[in-house]
C-alpha cells in the first residue's frame, strides 16, 4: 500500500459528460502528480501541483483541469469528455516539492470508460 | 530535450532464465535522476529504484540489478532467475530540472512475460 487514495477506482460514463477524479496523497507529502495512461501506452504527464500550486504542466488537454485543495488533496476534471479519454488515470505524490527528484508513490488508478 | 526510451515493446522468457530490459535516455543535463517502477497486472506503480547521475555504481538487489553507463546515457534492469511473478510492465523514468522546468518523464514501458 502507497498510502495515495484514489476514488472511484472505476468509472463509466458518456461522450460529453464531466467527471471528477480525486486523489489523497501520503501522509507528508506535499506535490501531487496526474498521470493518464491509455491502452498500450506509457505515462502521460498531466499536471504536478506542490502544496496547492501548479508546478508543472504537461499534455494536459484544456477540457481537463485540476487543483490541489488547502488539505492537500486533488481533483482532476475531465469534461466534454470524448471516447479517446477512455484511460488510467493515475495520481502519484512524492515528498519533493520543487525538486522532482525522488520517487514517486501512486495511486491504484481511477479506470475510465467513456462510451 | 529529455527523453526516455524502452525499445522492448514486449518480452517472454520462461521461468528461471535471466532477462535485460534495455532503457536509453537523452538529457544534455548533468545532474539527473533515473528510475526504475513496476506494474503488476493489479495496475499500481511500485518504485524499484533510483539513481543520481554522479553514481554509476551499478547495484543488486536479491535477483535484482541495474547497470548504469553515462557512456551509453543507459540504465539498464536485468532480472535473474526470473519467476512467474516477475510478470509486469517495467517502466524507466528520467527526472531533473531540464532548462530550469522540472520533469518527471516516464518511457514507454516493457512487458515482461514470465512463462511457468
């Protein structure tokens, strides 16, 4: 067990709907990290958010956004969604801020089918 | 740019033999940090290992171990004597500040199957 919550663990939805995934990241941790994996493929980096403010951005469509509330959870949104979207999305929190240099600890995923 | 490369898309083996997943990155950085994580088919990422680049002593682990060559900009993960329980997706990961952004910048994973 990471210690980084992940809900719901799975979710089906339909193109053009919005869904919300949350992430709580290990006890300490001060960055959370988005990932979305899609079917044979690697880690796509979203977003990185450090203690309430965004780090780091990677391909991160602009139908999908995310925060980092002042308990240090995280929520992405995924809206307008598309069948593409259908994926793993990952959160991963690590005890380095501004420096991603340690290991990152994630979450079991939230699974998303979007029909 | 950074970049990290796992040209093995796929890999079989039966059990007991020895298996090299192959990781190739790109950074023109010198300091830099490299992973290994694996996937079990259960989903979650499991770290394995980290490595500065100033440390190019190689490291074992049990059946674990890795060899890192700045000549080669290679960190590469050998498992030895290979059980069905080896039987993931292994990922390399490349992270540092690149050009004063930091990224943490994962390849495109090895699938490792360990037949019984």
């Amino acid at each position: 067990d990471s210690g980084v919550t992940q809900t719901p663990k799975h979710l089906i939805t339909a193109t053009g709907q919005r869904v919300t995934l949350r992430c709580s990241p290990r006890s300490g941790d001060l960055s959370v990290y988005w990932y979305q994996q899609s079917l044979d493929q690697g880690l796509q980096f979203l977003i990185q958010y450090y203690n309430g403010e965004e780090r780091a951005k990677g391909n991160i469509l602009e139908r999908f956004s995310a925060q980092q509330f002042p308990d240090l959870h995280s929520e992405l949104n995924l809206s307008s969604l598309e069948l593409g979207d259908s994926a793993l999305y990952f959160c991963a929190s690590s005890l380095f801020g501004r420096a991603n240099t340690g290991e990152l600890f994630f979450g079991e995923g939230s699974r998303l089918t979007v029909l | 740019a950074q970049k990290v490369t796992q040209a093995q898309t796929e890999i079989s083996v039966v059990e007991k033999e020895d298996v090299t997943l192959d990781c190739v990155y790109e950074t023109r950085d010198t300091t830099y940090y490299l992973f290994w994580y694996k996937q079990p088919p259960s989903g979650e990422l499991v770290f394995l290992i980290r490595r500065n680049s100033f440390d190019e002593q190689n490291e074992i682990s049990g059946r674990y171990s890795w060899n890192f060559q700045k000549s080669t900009s290679s960190f590469n993960f050998t498992i030895t004597a290979s059980q069905v329980v080896d039987s993931a997706v292994y990922f390399c990961a490349l992270s540092g500040a690149f050009s004063g952004t930091y990224k943490y910048i994962f390849g495109t994973g090895t699938r490792l199957k360990v037949l019984a």
